[in-house]
C-alpha cells in the first residue's frame, strides 16, 4: 500500500498506464471520443479541463455567467454529468480526483476558456469592500453556493 | 469541506500569482480578495506567505500588505496586523503617498487601541488628522477624530474624547458613512454613561441615535452593538429588565455570528449574576473576531 502511494504521489495518473492500454489514461480518452462527447461541440474538452482546475469545480449556477463564450453551457454540463465525466456535490459541478488529474490544463495560461473565467472572477473581484457602501453586501457572492 | 466560491478563487489567485509573477493586476485582484474575505469570511489564506515576501519595490506590495493586515485584524491576530501595518506605512512613505501614509496610521492607531497602547494608537491617529487636514480630506479627518476618540475615552481622557467625537460627527453628513455616524454617537454614550449619573439622558440619547441611524441604513452589526451598549448602561444602573430587553433585542441582530451571539449571553450572563451563563457565552466568543465586531475602521 505504502509503495502504490509513493507511486501515486510521484506519477500521479500516468501511475496508471499498463502495457496494454488498459489504463485509466486510455479509458477516459476513450470517453472523450465517443460521438456523445464529440456531440458536445469543440469547447467540451476545455470546459472539462476548466472543471478540473477548481478544487470545488464549478458552481452548477454560474456556468453560463463563468464561461460566456461557450454556447449552451449548461446543457453541455449536464451531458457531462449524464456521460459520469461529472458529478454534482453540494451546489457544484466536480469530478473524481483522478479525472481532475488528467484532464486539468497543464499550463492555464494556454487554455482560453479558463482564462475567460478568470476574467470573470477578476472583474467580479474588483470592487472596494466598506460597509454600509455600494457593492458590500454584493460583495458576500464569494462566501456563496449560489 | 466548505463550499464556496472563496476556496476557488484562492487557488485561482494561488495559480495565477505563481505562473504570471510580473502580472500587476493578478495582484491587484488579490488584494480585494482579501479584502472580501476580511470582511465575509475571515479566514487566513496561503496567498499570505506570497504577498510578504513580494519584493518592496513591487507596486502593488503596499496595497496587499495592507488588505492583508486587515485581513490579520479580522481573525482576531492584532500583533501580526500591527507589523505588516508599519511595514506598508515604511512604503508608502517611501513612495511620499500622503494619503496612504494617513490611512494606514489611522490603521494603526485603531490596532493599537486593541492592543491597549492607547499612547502609541493616540499619535498615530493625531498624525492621520494632521495629514488629511492638510489634504483637505473631511471624511479622513472624520474617521481619525472617531478612532482619536475611542482611544482617549479608553485612556480615561474623556474630556478630550467628547471633544473628537463631537468634531469628528460636525465634519460629515450621516449619509456619507452611516456606520461612523454609529460609533460616534456609541462613544459619546459610553462618554456620558462614564461622567456623571446626571449624564444618563444624554448617553440614552446617544445609543438612541446611533440605533435609530442602525435601523434607517439596515446596519445589523451597528444594531447589535446599540443594544449592547444601551443594555450594559442599564445594568449599571442596576435596571435590570430594561438591560434584559436590550440584550434580547441585540441577540436579534447576530445573524450567524457566534461571536456576537457569545457576546450577549456573556453579558446577560455577567449583569444577572449568572456565571454559567457568562462563561458559556465567553466560549462561544472567538477572541479573534474581538475587535472586528466592536466597530470597523
């Protein structure tokens, strides 16, 4: 057990590769090929991997506020849910650790569609906090499911 | 696990701040972050670490050192937030930002008067006035003359202090800033309720006031601390039922706040002469949410 953490720990799901591409790898590439995910328009991978980039996922309301650009969003989050890439927990879209391994961009400053988020949380973000002034009471939206 | 879009953002700003380094903005965006958490959340964060050791040259350095240390203020951690006050005051000296320099004494002054260094806490927030009178700044000046004058009420001055509190309420309509309207009007009550027994009507009239501009502008936190207030004037008073009726109606402001929820028990608890109740509500105060509670800055 201790090795097959170590093994985790240092190759994380690649710790998962078999010879005869019987791994986890191939199983969720396999997924991802299937006309029903194909179906889902050329953003679907990205949305993924977006997903996979939040430790808590992405709030099942705000998809369509987070990803603008992405044209019917929140069907395409429930066909993930449908195709078990997804799951919903506590208000939020989010996916098994291993998935989140493997799909999450490995450099996010190269995925637009998380950039396009970030945007939106930056935008969202920048506003003074004083009591008793404008955009203080909006501003408790970050403590927030929904 | 706790879900909310705080713990996203984090990592969001986690990611962000450790692969886009020269990025201002990213920066910029974590000092409102914590500024949000400061205030809806308080709660520490790992982007701490990564603001102190930003370089001091960094432009956005003294701005996230100081949401930073309000974010220290919040959880209760006065020591901590004292030292990356004067540390951003050292850099907005250097940059010659008179503004900043004013409002981060004032900062400072008012974690002083938490930590009991009045002395200390009464220079900085002199130095503040002095500052923004000299840059034609009423709201700035306002806020130093009420940080002045719960300073020097809780060093026994209280002549002085009635004297800040009454300029400081002179210098700006309600309106502009409800909440100091609030605390002005709360430290001139405690001033009354400390002079003289023939005082008593001008300290009600006080609480009243600070209450009835609680209740105009919504400011549950403000409600809370005039019932608070006007109840522990009523123990003193030895009236009993009227300070039991205050502390109930405060304990309807508390909203999901332990802390104040801990206050008022302990109170009740304290003016009844109920020492299981008083300790009970002792424990239910987290000592970090202190002096968040008793008035913002």
């Amino acid at each position: 057990m201790d090795r097959l953490t170590k093994e985790w720990e240092r190759q994380r799901t690649d710790a998962l590769h078999t010879h005869h591409n019987k791994s986890l790898t191939a199983t969720i590439e396999l997924s991802l090929a299937s006309p029903m995910f194909q179906e889902l328009g050329p953003d679907a991978r990205e949305l993924l991997g977006a997903i996979a980039f939040f430790p808590q996922g992405v709030c099942e309301d705000k998809v369509e506020w987070l990803f603008p650009s992405v044209f019917d969003g929140t069907n395409i989050f429930n066909a993930f849910c449908t195709l078990f890439l997804t799951y919903q927990s506590n208000g939020f879209v989010t996916m098994l650790a291993p998935l989140r391994d493997h799909l999450r961009p490995k450099d996010p400053k190269l995925s637009p569609i998380l950039c396009t988020t970030k945007e939106c949380y930056f935008c969202r973000l920048s506003v003074g906090v004083y009591p008793g002034k404008p955009g203080y009471e909006e501003a408790r939206w970050i403590t927030q499911r929904t | 696990m706790d879900y909310s879009e705080d713990v996203n953002i984090g990592y969001l700003l986690d990611v962000f701040t450790t692969i886009d380094t020269d990025s201002q903005r990213v920066w910029d965006v974590c000092s409102y972050f914590v500024d949000h958490l400061s205030w809806h959340k308080p709660r520490l964060v790992l982007l701490g670490p990564k603001i102190e050791v930003l370089p001091d040259t960094h432009p956005s350095k003294p701005r996230c050192l100081f949401s930073l240390s309000d974010l220290y203020f919040s959880v209760g951690n006065c020591l901590d937030s004292k030292r990356l006050l004067i540390h951003t005051l050292q850099l907005w000296r250097e940059q010659g930002d008179d503004s900043e320099v004013a409002q981060t004494s004032r900062g400072l002054s008012e974690v002083n008067r938490l930590l009991d260094l009045h002395e200390e806490g009464i220079k900085q927030a002199k130095e503040a006035f002095e500052i923004y009178e000299r840059l034609n700044d009423t709201f700035g000046q306002a806020q130093s003359l009420c940080n002045l004058a719960w300073l020097l009420y809780e060093d026994q001055q209280l002549g002085a202090a009635e004297e800040a509190a009454l300029q400081s309420i002179n210098l700006f309509p309600v309106k502009v800033d409800p909440s100091l309207a609030c605390r002005c009007h709360r430290i001139l009550g405690k001033i009354h309720s400390s002079k003289d027994v023939d005082e008593i009507e001008k300290a009600i009239d006080h609480f009243e006031a600070a209450l009835g501009i609680a209740s105009f502008f919504d400011l549950p936190n403000e409600h809370f601390w005039g019932h608070y207030d006007m109840a522990e004037l009523f123990f003193s008073q030895g009236r009993l039922d009227d300070a039991h009726a205050h502390v109930e109606r405060a304990k309807s402001h508390t909203g999901n706040d332990i802390y104040l929820v801990g206050r008022a028990i302990s109170r009740l608890g304290f003016g009844m002469g109920n020492a299981g109740s008083e300790k009970r509500g002792r424990r239910l105060c987290v000592p970090s949410m202190l002096m968040r509670r008793s008035g913002p800055r």
